[in-house]
C-alpha cells in the first residue's frame, strides 16, 4: 500500500471556496501536514468557505475524529494555528462501510 499523501487545492475566491483533496493513506501524523495547507489557505480570504475532500484517502479513525473535532469548533489546532483564526471547514469523509463492488462473470454466448 502506498503511504504517500497526494494534497490538491483548488480555489475558487470569487465564489469564497477552497477545495482540499486529499489521497492516500491518512494519519495523526499526516493530518498535521493537511493542516498547514488548510492553514494557508484559510488566510487567502477572510470568511473562506473550506472543503477537506479525504473521500478517496484511507483515513485512521483517530484522524478522522480529529477533523470532525476541527470542523466543529470552526478552528485548526492550536499548535497549528496559535492565532485560532476562525476556520469554516466543512469534512468530506470516506463513505463508511461502502459494499464491495459487485464481480459481473460475463457469458460467452
């Protein structure tokens, strides 16, 4: 499995969104590094709107619990961001307990 973090932003700031797409393998460790650039891109724009997509990541439980701790209280962590600016994050999770995708058998006919 591959534990590399692929991060995209896309901005939109005429319409005062930011999208953060994650992929990979997520992890307490590796949430600190989506922090920074959840950081950074909340200071682009005062009142930016901020979506953190991990829909196609693995995310660890703590770490996911982590982020909905965030969007919550609508601040990073302090350790990340001393000043608590106010952070409108809204968490894109996995799909939880998604069904296996079906095996069609195909029939010679």
């Amino acid at each position: 499995m591959n534990h590399k973090l692929r991060v995209l932003v896309r901005l939109d700031l005429d319409c005062g969104q930011a999208e953060v797409a994650a992929q990979g393998h997520v992890t307490a460790q590796s949430l600190q590094a989506l922090y920074v650039v959840v950081k950074r891109a909340n200071h682009l724009k005062e009142g930016l709107r901020l979506v953190l997509d991990v829909s196609h990541a693995r995310v660890e439980p703590a770490a996911l619990e982590q982020l909905r701790e965030c969007s919550a209280s609508h601040h990073l962590p302090a350790a990340i961001d001393p000043q608590q600016a106010e952070c409108q994050l809204s968490i894109v999770a996995p799909a939880e307990d998604a069904p296996a995708p079906r095996l069609r058998r195909l029939v010679a006919a």
